[in-house]
C-alpha cells in the first residue's frame, strides 16, 4: 500500500471525523485493498470489498467526502477487518 493511502486510511480511522478528505482518494484506497469501484446512476458510486457493498453519493460540487459518509465507510472497513 503506498503511503497516500495509507494516509487516506488513517484520515477515515481519524477521531474525531475528518472533514476534507477527497473523495477520489477513498475511491483508490478501495481499489488498493482489493475492492472495485462502480458508477450508479447519477452522482451514486458503489464500492465492493469482500462480497460487500456500500452505496455513496459523489460529492457536488465540491469533492471532499462529507462527515457521515467517512463515519460509514470507518463502520465498513471495520466490518471488513479494513484497518489501518
């Protein structure tokens, strides 16, 4: 894993919640630790890891991750052993 994502990593881990962490650095970091990444309809992204999904919306028009979808990706990784 290279050090941006670990760092993006760390930042999801991070209390309290980061705000500003960019959301296509957490669509690399799922595909570094072996998910895919897939466009819904609209601005709606599914993520995959180990048969499990999450459903986010691309932040606009901005594209920072807002607070709660990085609270719902750190109960994710944690689910999935997902840790730093």
């Amino acid at each position: 894993m290279k050090t941006k994502h670990r760092r993006t990593l760390e930042a999801i881990f991070a209390i309290p919640t980061r705000a500003g962490i960019v959301f296509s650095d957490i669509e690399a970091l799922v595909t570094t630790v072996g998910g895919e990444v897939r466009e819904g309809e609209g601005s709606r992204v599914v993520f995959e890891l180990k048969g499990s999904r999450r459903y986010l919306h691309r932040p606009h028009p901005g594209k920072e991750a807002k607070k709660y979808q990085v609270e719902e990706l750190r109960e994710w990784f944690q689910y999935l052993e997902v840790i730093p």
